[in-house]
C-alpha cells in the first residue's frame, strides 16, 4: 500500500493526503485459526523529512 503522508509544523498528527506517495506500507498475515485470518501486523516506511529550505 502507497500513500503520501505529510505532516504540518504546529500540529500533532500526520495525515494522508492525494499526490505522488512518499510513504509504503506492508501488512502480512502472520496466523491462521480454523481457515480464518487471526492475527496480522504490518511494517511502514517514510522517507525523512525534506529539510531543504530555498
């Protein structure tokens, strides 16, 4: 899964917003329990944040 995250000075969460990802996450199925999925976890990446300033 791809999405672009961003985060604002000032304000205490990220958010997901349209546009070219920067971020990729992976969620595996880790067990199963009678043929249904029962437990799952997932891993993320982000680049660092762009610190270039003009």
């Amino acid at each position: 899964m791809r999405s672009r995250i961003v985060k604002e000075r000032g304000e205490p969460a990220a958010r997901e917003v349209p546009g070219e990802p920067n971020a990729e996450s992976r969620v595996e199925l880790l067990d199963r329990r009678q043929g249904r999925p029962a437990r799952s976890g997932s891993t993320a990446w982000c680049p660092p944040p762009d610190r270039h300033t003009s």
